[in-house]
C-alpha cells in the first residue's frame, strides 16, 4: 500500500471531488470481477471513486484498506460511502517512445524565389 503525506492527499481529494464514482461495490462486496474493473480504471485514470453499497462502516473501512493493498494503491479519503483511491500509472521506461521519422524540411524564402527566374 503506497502512504502518501498530507499535501499530496489533499491535493488528490481536490482533484478527485468533480469525480463521479466509477465503480460499485454491492452485496457480493470485493469479487475478482470488481477488483479486476478497479485495477482496470486505475490504470488509466489513476484516482477513482468507488462507490459502497454497504451500511457498515466496518466492512467499507475493510474494503478500502483491502483494495489498497491488493493492488497497490493509496487511501486518499473515506467519506460516507465514497472511497477515493490513487495509484501513479505505471512508468512506460521499459517501452521505446514512438517517434516518426520525418524528411528534412527546407524553408525557402521570398527572394530565394526571385533570384532562380531566368
């Protein structure tokens, strides 16, 4: 689970509050298929919200704190039956940057068109 310092989490919960919730746990709580739709939209989007269908504060404390360490995020905040979580993307090094080749361009000026005129 990744910590993050107080300015770090504040700024991600002002990012984070024009969110809609992306995700919805319900009675079947954290199954394979929503811990494989959340690591899914952390990777790109990398802050969520999530949102429990639970009235116990207990277990959505549990899931929040289960989620973060299964797939490696950190708690940016608990608000009733919000959770907000955030994970960096992962850093694209091991891959070559995409680039195209282009032909040189020569840029011609207004007089190098007078002088070639016979």
């Amino acid at each position: 689970m990744l910590n993050l310092g107080s300015d770090e989490r504040r700024a991600l919960r002002a990012r984070a509050h024009s969110l809609q919730p992306v995700v919805s746990i319900s009675r079947n709580g954290l199954s394979e298929a929503v811990v494989k739709e959340i690591n899914t939209c952390l990777a790109s989007h990398e802050l969520i919200k999530i949102r429990i269908y639970n009235e116990d504060r207990d277990a959505r404390e549990s899931f929040l704190t289960a989620l973060c360490e299964r797939l490696d995020a950190a708690p940016v905040q608990h608000i009733g039956k919000l959770l907000v979580i955030w994970r960096p993307r992962p850093d694209p090094s091991g891959a070559a940057p995409r680039t195209r080749a282009r032909p040189p361009v020569t840029y011609r000026s207004k007089r190098s068109f007078r002088d070639q005129q016979d």
